[in-house]
C-alpha cells in the first residue's frame, strides 16, 4: 500500500511539474536580441588619458535594425562619438564608432543576465549592469 500512495504521489508531482514548464516558455520572448535591448552601465579601465570611463548605454530595436546611444557619466568619450553600426554576431553586441572623427574603434559586448562585459578597440576592458 505504501508503495502504491508513494508511486501515485510522484506521478503527481511530476505531472504538475510538467505543467509549469510550458507556462514559463510562454513568458520569455522569441526574440534573440532582447537580451541586448536596455539601458547598461559601465565602466572602461585604464584608457590613456583618461584612466577609468563611466559610459551608459541605451540600446533600442526598430524596423531599421539596432540603435545605440553612449552617454558620458565620467569623462568625455561621448562627446564627438560617431555610431556608424550596432549589430549582433554569435550572441556579441558589436558597435561600430567612430571617436573624435579620427578613431574607428569597435565596442564588443557580451550580456549575461543584467551583467556587461566586453572590451573597447580588442584592448581596454568594460565592465558593468543593466540599469533599464
């Protein structure tokens, strides 16, 4: 008899289990982009001159594609910072930039969650969070 009231009530908590997990399937979105989609911010160690940036980043999604705007929180990177492209690859966000109308440098990001990571021009490390 124990046998039988411990087997049904697996099967039960099984079958409930069962149910959720589609619920929670239906929550999440079907587009792949939306982890990129938000405001972050973060902070660039050890550029030249500047020492450490404090950036925030909004990143919006319409029918042309990606958007991105960079805001200076310290410093003045911002400041004279052309976006030429924001695109994602292998699950990277890429931006294209061009600083001072002189340096064509690239932002590669990486988003885990609300954490950031990734680097400036392949060299200078960013770190940071989703604020939005």
């Amino acid at each position: 008899m124990k046998k039988i009231v411990l087997t049904f009530f697996s099967i039960a908590i099984i079958s409930c289990g069962a149910l959720l997990n589609p619920a929670s399937q239906v929550a999440e979105s079907n587009n792949p982009n939306e982890k990129f989609l938000g405001t972050f911010e973060f902070q660039i160690f050890d550029l030249p001159m500047s020492g450490d940036v404090i950036m925030s980043l909004t990143v919006k999604e319409d029918e042309d594609g990606l958007t991105s705007v960079f805001e200076s929180l310290s410093g003045e990177l911002a400041e004279g910072m052309v976006i030429n492209e924001t695109e994602i690859e292998e699950d990277i966000l890429y931006i294209d930039v061009l600083i001072q109308n002189q340096y064509d440098v690239f932002f590669e990001l990486y988003v885990e969650g609300d954490e950031i990571t990734g680097y400036l021009a392949d060299t200078f490390e960013l770190a940071g969070k989703r604020i939005d």
